[in-house]
C-alpha cells in the first residue's frame, strides 16, 4: 500500500507494451499508482491493452504506435513524451527473428533481420535512453528496466544476432549505471528466461546450458543436433509454452526499486 501512494505522481513507458512482458509490466505499475503510456506497432492491439488496464486500475493510459524496426520514430515519441515526467522507463520491445535456430548465413531475409534486430533491441533502448534520461537527471529520481535474456550469459551460437543484442543490453545498462547512479537513477537489466528471473523450464534449460563444456557445446553435431530438436518441437507447437512464465519475479524485483527511488 506504501508503494501505491507513492507512485500515483509516476508515469511509466513501456516499449513493446501491447503484449507479453511489456503488459504485464504496465498492468502491474498501474495498479501500484503509476499512469502509464505503451508504445508498439498496432494501434488495435494498444488500444485493447489500455482500455484493459484503465478499467481494472483506474489509471489513464497513453498509447503511441511506434515501430522501432525504424529508425525515423523517434521525433514522434520525442514530441509526444516532452511534457510528462517520466519516472520509469521500461526498454522491452525486443525480437527473436525466428525460434527455429540456424546458422547466422542461413538466417531467413538476412538483412532485413539484422535491422530488425539491431534497431528493436538495441538502438531503441538507446533512444528511448536518450529521451527520457534528460528529465531523470533533473528531478534526481528514475528507474529505467532494460530486458536482457539468459541468451546473453554464455554465447548462444545458432542465435547469433539475438544473443549478442542481449549481451549490448547488459553492457549497456552496467555503464549507464555507473554513470547516473550519482544523479538518483537506477539503472536495471533483467535477464527474462535467465536464471532468477524465467519459469522452471527456463531456469533448467540455463543450468543445463551452463554446466555443458563449449567444446561440445559448440561442437558441429550439437548444433546439428539442436536445430532438428528444435525443428521437431515446433511441428508439435511445444515451442509456444517457451514464453509463458509468470512476471512475478521480474516485476517484483522492478517494484522494490521503484519503492527504493520515490518512497525512500
Ligand atoms: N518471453 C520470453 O520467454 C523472453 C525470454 C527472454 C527475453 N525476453 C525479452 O523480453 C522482452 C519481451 O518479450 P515478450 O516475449 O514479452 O515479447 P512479445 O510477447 O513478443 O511482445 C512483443 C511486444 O513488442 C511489440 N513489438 C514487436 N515488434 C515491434 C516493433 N517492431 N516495434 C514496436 N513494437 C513491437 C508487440 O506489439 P506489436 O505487435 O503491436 O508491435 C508486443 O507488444 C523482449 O525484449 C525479449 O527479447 C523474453
């Protein structure tokens, strides 16, 4: 209930808030207080969210169609964010070209995938960084939430583009905290599907991923080997179960620093 009061004056953003991870998170700040604005592609599947959140929370919600696989959307966001003060940034958009693994050359419309890739998980992050950071550093308080992935631990060959996006979320995230922790900001990645963060068969996945030597991980035959499991899992549509895992623990751990930032 503390946390409520105290963050009734917030507003949130939410990259990629339509959907998944960025929902649940802009459902969960807004019934803590915070008044929310999403950002995504389809005005439908926004506007669908936003009437969901407003009638079970009470807070108003802003939507913005945005597609962040361009580079030209940011003047739009940039007019349309610069009155309000943003109190939480939360950097979700992000994709995986494709769950069906494969070789980065083998990589189905190659080079429209590494701008997709390269503009919705990193450049986005970065802009949406560079628009809201200025109002954090004035008013001396700010949360911003980067979503990394338990790809981004060890290299994820087969994965190539995504896993490396992930790992430039992590750094990322690590140096802009060093630089604004002095300014009242905190700086969070979070490792959706990692260790701490994913469902019982993320974190297993992880361990067994971890514990295996590269040598035989890497190996030729285990990425022959892992491409057809894969192929054979998604004919029988096991591959949809990947993302259903529960926000508690990520937006617990976002909630305790919101707690940190504006209550304390
Ligand atoms: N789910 C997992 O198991 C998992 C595991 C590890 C990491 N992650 C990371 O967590 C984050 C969220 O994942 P998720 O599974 O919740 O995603 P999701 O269910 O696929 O939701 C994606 C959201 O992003 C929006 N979006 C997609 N492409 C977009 C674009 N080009 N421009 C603007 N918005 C776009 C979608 O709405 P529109 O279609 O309307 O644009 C939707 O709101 C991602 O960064 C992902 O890499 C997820």
């Amino acid at each position: 209930m503390e946390i409520a009061g105290k963050l009734t004056n917030q507003q949130l953003v939410v990259t990629g808030g339509s959907e998944g991870i960025g929902r649940a998170y802009a459902f969960e700040l807004a019934s803590h207080g915070m008044n929310v604005i999403i950002l995504s592609r389809s005005k439908d599947k926004l506007e669908r969210t936003a009437k969901e959140i407003e009638e079970e929370t009470g807070k108003r919600v802003k939507v913005l169609v945005a597609d962040f696989s361009r580079d030209d959307v940011y003047r739009e966001i940039e007019d349309n964010l610069k009155d309000l003060e943003i109190g939480v940034l939360v950097n979700n958009v992000g994709i995986l070209p494709s769950m069906i693994p494969s070789k980065f050359l083998e990589t189905k419309n190659l080079n429209q995938t590494m701008t997709d890739v390269i503009n919705c998980n990193m450049r986005a992050m970065a802009e949406m960084c560079r628009i809201c950071l200025p109002g954090m550093e004035k008013r001396g308080k700010g949360v911003i939430v980067n979503l990394s992935s338990g790809v981004a631990t060890i290299p994820c060959p087969l994965y190539s583009l995504y896993s490396a996006s992930k790992v430039f979320v992590e750094r990322f995230s690590l140096c802009l905290q060093a630089e604004y922790s002095a300014k009242g900001i905190i700086i969070q990645y979070l490792k959706a599907g990692g260790k701490i963060h994913g469902s019982v068969g993320h974190t297993f996945m992880g361990w067994l991923l971890q514990s295996l030597p590269s040598g035989i991980l890497h190996s030729e035959a285990m990425q022959e080997g892992f491409i057809a499991y894969v192929k054979k899992l998604s004919q029988v549509q096991l591959l949809n179960q990947v993302g259903s895992y529960s926000l508690f623990p990520l937006g617990f751990s976002t909630l305790k620093l919101c707690r940190k930032v504006f209550c304390e």
